[in-house]
C-alpha cells in the first residue's frame, strides 16, 4: 500500500491552521426562573435594552426589563426546555428582522423564518426592528394618494401616502375587511403592502392571505403572522419588524402600505409583559409607556422629502373598542397619535350596511390634501347632503314633516346610502367613483329604485370602459374633471340606468 502518512499530515496541519485558537470574550448568565414566556437571568451586566439573549438550547429572547441584578427576559421562541440554571449567553445585537424583495409573496414570522413551508427567505440584509422615525427635516407634505376602491373612505375620508389613519370599531365589524379591500386594490398601483398579524386567531389570518391571493397582487405582499398561538415576545415585536420590512421599500424611493391588525391586541400583550417583569400598572393597568410604545411605532410612517428619495410609508394600525366606547385608554391614545379615524358602527353592520362606516365620527386630517381633483370635484357636497339625510330620517320617523323640500333629500340620501354599501373585495376604480358621483350629483339616480342601485355599480365598469374608454383613460392618469368628462360619465351612467328600467321585471 502507498504510504499517504505525509498527506495525511499536510490535510492536518491545514486544519489546525484554520482553527481561531485567539482569546474569545464571552458574557454567560444564568436563568434563575423561568414562567409564562418571561425568563429572569443574572450575571448579565453588560446587557442593553432589547438585546437578543441565545439560551443553550437554543431559543431566543430580548431584554426587557433592566433590573439592579438580574433582567426580564421575553422569549421569541418556545420554552419548553428552559429551567432554572440554564445558562444565556449575550449576542451584542438588538432584535432584527430580514428585509429586501425577497420577502415579497411570503408567510413569514416577525424574524422573517418562513411560516408558508418555502425556502429560507434571501434577505437583502438585516435591519433593528426598533428603528428612529424620520425627523421633521427628512419629511414632506403627503400630496399623493393612496386609493382604497371603496367609496365612503375614498370619496370622504381620502388616504395620502405617508398618513396614518386608524380603523376602529367594536369587534366583528368588519375593520379588517376595509383594511384587505385597501391592500386588494393596489393590485394596479406601485405600492408594496405589508400585513402584520398580532395575536389573530389562524383562521382568520388564513382566510385574509387567501383573499390576497386569489383577488389582489400577493407577489407585491409581505405577510408576517404572529398569532395567538405564537410566544408573547413574537407578538410584540411583531408591528416593529413589519414596519421594518416596509421602510426598506421607502427609503429606496418606493411606496408601501403596513396594516397591523391590531394594536389592541398588540396593547393587551404589552400589558402581560410589563406586568409578570413587575412594571408597575397604570390607567386601566396598563405600563405608562404604553402611549410611548405605540406612538414610536406609528411615528415612522411617513412621506420623505425629494431628497431622501420621496417615498413613503402609509400605516393603517386597526384597533378594537369595547361596545363603541372610544374613550377608553387604549382608543384615545391612538387616536391622538394618529392623523385620523374611520370608526365603525355596530349598529350599521348588523343592518347590513357595510361597510358600516360612521360618517360622523370619522376624519382623515391629511389624506383630503392628496385627494384626487377629480374625485374631489364631485365629493365635497357628499358628506354633508348624507349627514342630513341622517338626521332627517331620524325624524321623520315620527310623522308630520313631509314636504317637497324634505322627500327630496330623502331620495337623494336612500340613494347616497345605496352606493356607499359596497360588498367586500369589490374595490371601484377612480373613474367609476366619479362617474357615479357626477350621476348622483346631477339627479341621475333619483327615479332609479334603490335595490337597482348595486346592480348599476357591478356593471358600470365594464360599461365606462366600452362606452367612455377616453374619459376612463384620463381620469387614470391624474386629468382633471371639466365639465365636459363630467357630464359624459353623468350621461353614460344614465344609459345605464336606463338600460336596467328596461329589462327589469
């Protein structure tokens, strides 16, 4: 046999020349104990706040709580195999999460592992999760639209790019159908949308990534799933990594959409948290720095100035009230830090009027700004003419205030409620919002029966497109409305209706 003995030897001394034989710094805790997510570990002195923490079997945690000799450990992953004595070992980073178009399409959790059984997502890097909003220098006026395709929210409270504008409502009234509708019709937009699931039960994050999927532009969406089932550390870092992942396509120029659904949720979990680390409690026993917690969140929406770029974040955060009750802790503090509200109304689903938003307690204090001229053309008079026919229809419930004046508005309003109920995942074009708009306006609807009015809406695009390809066309591109598109999308919907008067039974 040869004798490869010298080979051997060279294969060796290679080895152990690569081997880093160099001195090697260390910090290694304890667990003293460990219950319901929350580890509490000593001999970490160095630690900072929010620093990742491996234990020796391998789960992850961050320090939340900085205590004299020990610290408040929440876990990201299962703990099952974690006891007393178990030793910790300090990384020197914060928690991160995965960034880049790679995510685009995927089902991920908060620290990007894949929850949709693909391949390891390809990260363009790895960006903290808790990150400094853009100060007031680096920001510009929101003057760019985000349009939703539903009516009431378009034509009434209009979303600009960069604004942050909360849903709320009691539970089960459809605040996040609005916020799918939102993410579904920018299928034909530049915007890259990020939906954030914080403590939402499994089916019902599986029936919204369904409705992406087969409705809207799934290839252009980022899911992160943190839900109920998942450890209350993934919960809570779970809006700060989605927003994460949307400031890479802003601060590259682009346009994104996050919605966190919901920051109810995400507060109830911040109160566990807070209170098995031994945070004092507060209002409702919540932390006092709950406000802080969810305004740092927020804050990072923005549009940037044309020399960072111009892009943009819009956040749609979702929270839940408790029988309508918007002045409770939670509710008031998002309403301050946010730039409006489009509040639902329990009374208006169960009637079948969806989405059941409550034109009275609703704002956008920036998006109107952006609002498209032709749309804004044909909506201004909207919400005042149905926030009377409200009133009215109260009143006249009791009789004795019928004249001309008054079934007029009746009529028009009946009409005005008809084309602001719009099914789920059924967003309109900017064109056909106008065009039924201008119809509205010039009396169009008026002698057509309201339960005709649905139908008209299903079939108008498809009729605009062959009967007002021009107009359509132009409105897309950001024309204004003259008098003469105006009267021809009015009289193009009249043809419509008058077609419907025809066939009907």
């Amino acid at each position: 046999m040869p004798d490869d003995s010298g080979e051997w030897l060279d294969r060796g001394r290679k080895a152990v020349a690569q081997i880093d034989l160099g001195p090697r710094v260390e910090t290694i805790g304890r667990v003293e104990s460990f219950a319901d997510g929350i580890a509490f570990v000593s001999g970490l002195p160095q630690v900072e706040l929010n620093e990742l923490l491996r234990f020796e079997s391998g789960q992850l945690g961050f320090a939340l709580a900085l205590e004299t000799d020990r610290i408040g450990v929440v876990l990201l992953d299962s703990g099952e195999s974690i006891e007393a004595g178990a030793r910790v070992f300090g990384t020197g980073e914060v928690a991160h999460a995965p960034v880049g178009e790679g995510l685009l399409g995927r089902v991920v959790d908060p620290l990007g592992r894949p929850l949709d059984g693909g391949e390891p997502i390809s990260a363009a890097a790895f960006h903290p999760v808790e990150r400094d909003a853009p100060s007031i220098i680096a920001r510009d006026l929101v003057t760019e639209s985000v349009e939703s395709g539903i009516l009431v929210v378009d034509s009434m409270f209009a979303l600009g790019r960069g604004q942050r504008e909360l849903i709320i409502g009691d539970r089960a009234t459809g605040k996040t159908s609005i916020a799918i509708d939102a993410v579904i019709n920018q299928r034909h937009s530049d915007i890259v949308c990020v939906y954030v699931a914080v403590g939402q039960r499994t089916t019902a994050v599986e029936r919204v990534i369904e409705a992406v999927r087969t409705r809207g532009a799934a290839e252009r969406t980022i899911f992160v799933v943190a839900s109920a089932a998942a450890p209350p550390g993934l919960q809570w870092i779970a809006p700060f990594a989605g927003v994460t992942m949307a400031e890479f396509f802003r601060d590259r120029g682009g346009h994104a959409l996050v919605i966190i659904d919901d920051l109810t949720k995400h507060a109830i979990t911040h109160r566990e948290l807070a209170l098995l680390t031994h945070e004092p409690p507060g209002r409702e026993a919540y932390p006092g720095d709950i406000f802080y917690v969810h305004a740092r969140l927020l804050e990072r929406a923005a549009k940037l100035s044309k020399e960072l770029g111009g892009g943009s974040l819009t956040a749609l955060p979702i929270a839940e009230t408790d029988s309508g009750n918007l002045s409770a802790y939670i509710p008031t503090n998002l309403i301050s830090i946010t730039d409006g509200q489009i509040v639902l109304d329990r009374r208006q689903f169960a009637a079948n009027r969806r989405p059941a938003v409550d034109v009275g307690l609703s704002v956008s204090r920036v998006g109107g700004r952006a609002q498209p001229a032709a749309l804004r053309d044909v909506s201004g008079k909207l919400r005042l003419q149905y926030s009377q026919f409200l009133e009215l229809e109260m009143f006249t419930r009791f009789g004795g205030m019928s004249n001309a004046r008054i079934e007029r508005d009746m009529i028009r309003g009946e009409r005005i409620r008809a084309l602001l109920t719009q099914p789920r995942f059924t967003p309109l074009r900017l064109a056909d919002q106008v065009a039924l708009l201008a119809a509205l306006d010039a009396g169009v609807l008026d002698s057509l029966p309201v339960a005709d009015i649905p139908l008209l809406t299903a079939r108008l695009p498809a009729h605009l497109d062959s009967a007002a390809a021009q107009s359509v066309a132009a409105l897309a591109h950001g024309a204004p409305l003259d008098a003469a598109k105006r009267a021809d999308l009015a009289e193009r919907v009249r043809d419509l209706a008058t077609e419907l008067e025809a066939t009907a039974p």
